[in-house]
C-alpha cells in the first residue's frame, strides 16, 4: 500500500506502517494521503485515495465537504497536540500579565554598553513592571483537549478558573478539575475575567467571537489569548482595543500584516503545535487511524463522516458510504438476503450528517453480482469489500 506524504511526516509513522505500507512524495495511485500544512483545496485527489489524514486538529486546509461526496474519509489528530499548545498558552498568560518580551527587547538594546549594563537594567526594569496571573480569573471558552489541559493547568498556578463549552463531551468533563467554575453565558465570562483564552474551532458561529461588543463587557485592562483561529477575534477591533488601554495585552499565535509592530500586541509566529513531540504524536495518531480504515474500515476521528467500527465477525466485510436518507441499509441487507446470506455483524452511523457510514459482516463471500447490484443502489457513494 503507498501512501502520499504532501509534506514532510515524522518517520514515528513507520513503527505503524511496518512493511505494508510505504510513505512516498510522489505516486500515482496512493491508498491515502498524509499532510500537515499543505493547501489542498485546489489539489486534485487521485482516485485511488480512500482516505486523508492531517497530522493536526485543524483542517481548514483540506476540502472536507469535497472529500465526502467523493467517498474519501478525512482523519485528524485531536488531542495529540494539545500539551504542547497547552504550554505555550501558560507561557501567553504569563507574558500578557508581564512585560517580559518588552523587557527582553529592551535588555537587548543594551548592548555595547559595557559595564553600565548592570546598572542600566537596576534603573530601567521599573518600566517593565507587571501583574501576576496567580489570584487572578481565567476564562476558558472551549473545554477540548487543550482547553481542559490549560484551565486544569491555571488551577494549579492558583488561577480561579471560569470555563465556557455548551458542547462539551462527558469525557471532557470528566477530565476536567473540579475546582473549574462553569458559565452558561459566554457574556458574563468576558465581563468578568481578567484573563480570556479561546479554544474552539473557527465556524460561522464563532467567527469575530472577540470583537468591539464583546470586548466592551470586558474589565478595563484585561487580556485575551488566541491559540486556535485568527479570525476568532476581529483584528481591527482588537487593534482599538488595545490602543485605547481597553485590553492590556493581546498575544496570539496568527501573526497578519495589521497586527505586527502594534505595542502590547505578541504575534507569535504559529508554534503551538511546534514540539517534536507534537509532531510524533499527531503523525502515530493518524497513522493508526488511516490503516485501520483501510484494512478493517473502521473509522475513528474522522471530520467528515461519523465514528463507526466494529470487531470482526464473519467471513467477509462490507463497508458503504451513503447519501442520508431512509431505506438505503434495507436495500442493501434485502440483497444479501436473497443470497440466503447471514449478516454477522452491523453498524451504522449518521449524526445527521449528509453521508453515513455503514459495516457489514458477512458470514460466506459475497457474489460479485451481488456488490455490484449494492454499488449501483441509488444513493450509494462507495462500497468496499474488506
């Protein structure tokens, strides 16, 4: 089996391939593809491909609704990156309550100075004096992976922590500190917090999230911190905000062109995700995931279609991608009834999604007559035989 790497992949992923599979930059007929950054949208799918994996949560640069309606599953890596934004977000915190990066500028300015140096930095480090985040109300909106690691993380710097995520999962909230105060209203988390830190994904919803409205319910020197979309937060408002004093410091992790050069605004450039641990972790987290697709048709993460896997239990396995609607699993069980067939095992998933996902465990082979009759159904996207 090949599989195409659009960038560069950590060779952690061979531990899983093994001898089945080869990673290559270059083939005609992949049975999936491998990516962290590269752009996609305009990239032509190969035929062959049955799934794609993004070594990363984020998958803004891969045509996930254009993947679907051609029946190609697309993976990604929740979680296995989310210490090490984790980190990097504690460092934020503590750099938007302290002018450290101003200091360190500033130090660096000294330079050729001599032995005034020492004295220099006794008189001027009053200029960077600031706050510390202990005692101080954090508020977290998103309790994913990363959320859920940086409010339990302000808990133990002492930080009263006030989460916000009306769709948190049960294991989230499971993993979540008890001593985590929950907020219904995301309102009254910016009104009052001393700390904001955004962790969802980017959608219509929270598109602008952080703008000049909800920024004016905010505590008159408070600070934000963006590790998960730019366009979270609006950057001409942001911009006002932080010139005005309204908002003491804006630290984000997507630089742009207005941003950059704008006093108590830290544009870091993308390095959430930027640990070779993150990496490994993402790329084995995928790996396994595509070549359980691709051998059992089971799917786990996937952003374009539902969770669906079963165990083994029959002679041959089916699996089908289909339109959503009524009667299409009923179509495709009648056919294999009337080969006096027994069906072993069945799953099926929608979540109202466009396209659902079905397994099917056989106990003898299927004709080949019979898939063909089932991949000519009306409604079907792509039937596999595993």
């Amino acid at each position: 089996m090949k599989i195409l790497k659009l960038n560069e992949i950590s060779p952690v992923v061979n531990e899983v391939f093994g001898n089945k599979y080869t990673l290559e930059k270059d083939c005609a007929d992949p049975a999936g593809i491998m990516l962290r950054s590269f752009n996609m949208h305009e990239y032509k799918i190969p035929e062959s491909v049955l799934c794609v994996g993004r070594a990363g949560a984020g998958v803004n640069n891969i045509p996930v609704d254009k993947c679907a309606e051609n029946g190609v599953v697309v993976f990604n890596s929740p979680g296995a990156n989310a210490n090490a934004v984790k980190e990097l977000v504690l460092c934020a915190l503590l750099m938007s309550g302290r002018k450290i990066v101003d200091g360190i500028n500033w130090t660096g300015s000294l330079k050729g100075k001599g032995a005034e140096v020492s004295k220099l930095v006794e008189s001027g480090k009053k200029n960077f004096v600031g706050g510390e985040i202990r005692g101080k109300k954090l508020g977290v909106i998103g309790l994913g992976a990363i959320g859920a690691l940086v409010a339990n993380a302000a808990i133990e710097l002492g930080m009263t922590v006030i989460g916000y995520d009306p769709y948190i999962s049960i294991k989230g909230a499971w993993n979540l500190d008890n001593h985590v105060k929950k907020q219904d209203d995301v309102n009254a988390l910016f009104a009052e917090c001393d700390y904001v830190t955004l962790h969802v994904p980017l959608t219509d919803v929270t598109r602008n999230l952080v703008c000049e409205k909800t920024i004016s319910l905010m505590k008159n020197g408070a600070a934000i911190v963006n590790f998960s979309r730019g366009e979270l937060v609006n950057n001409a408002d942001i911009i006002a905000a932080v010139k005005s004093g309204k908002i003491s410091r804006y630290v984000t992790d997507f630089p742009c062109d207005e941003l950059l050069g704008i006093e108590n605004i830290i544009a870091i450039p993308h390095l959430g995700a930027s640990t070779p641990e993150a990496e490994d972790n993402c790329a084995y987290m995928v790996a396994k995931q595509m070549v359980d697709f691709i051998e059992n048709g089971n799917i786990t993460n996937s952003v374009n279609f539902p969770a669906c896997s079963q165990n083994r239990c029959g002679k041959q396995r089916l699996t089908v991608i289909h339109v959503n609607v009524k009667n299409v699993l009923n179509s495709i069980t009648d056919l294999i009834s009337k080969e006096g067939i027994n069906i072993s095992g069945f799953s099926s998933q929608s979540e109202n999604r466009k396209f659902a996902y079905a397994i099917i465990d056989v106990d003898d082979a299927l004709p080949a007559k019979v898939i063909e009759k089932i991949s000519k159904l009306e409604n079907i996207v792509k039937v596999r035989v595993l």
